[in-house]
C-alpha cells in the first residue's frame, strides 16, 4: 500500500531484467510500508511480516552455502 515505493517497481524490476541479474519480486498486498515492524501497530502486519521472513532467511540459506 506505499504508492511512492510501488510506482517504482517497474522501472526496478526493467533495471534487474537489463542487467541480467536473478531476482524475485514480492509484494504483500494489504501491507503498508514498514509492515514488518511490529512497534507499529497501524504499520504491522502479522502474516506479511512472517511470510516475508521466512523467504528471506530460505533466500539467505540457498545463497549463502
């Protein structure tokens, strides 16, 4: 639900595609910006923030070998 930070996300992903660069684009709909931050009650989102997690922490075991 950032709209400054989601009008950028096409010129983002066309940069990545240019470049050649593996990636994976996730979004979290209904989650405001910072929804990981649970000191926010207005900004956190429970499911996104777990979910988020658990693909960063599966990206960081795949990666870091």
């Amino acid at each position: 639900m950032d709209e400054r930070i989601n009008a950028g996300i096409p010129a983002y992903e066309e940069a990545l595609k240019k470049a050649g660069t593996s990636y994976q684009l996730f979004t979290y709909e209904g989650a405001q910006h910072a929804f990981h931050n649970d000191t926010a009650p207005t900004r956190y989102n429970e499911a996104a923030a777990k979910l988020a997690w658990s693909r960063s922490i599966e990206f960081l075991k795949e990666k870091l070998k």
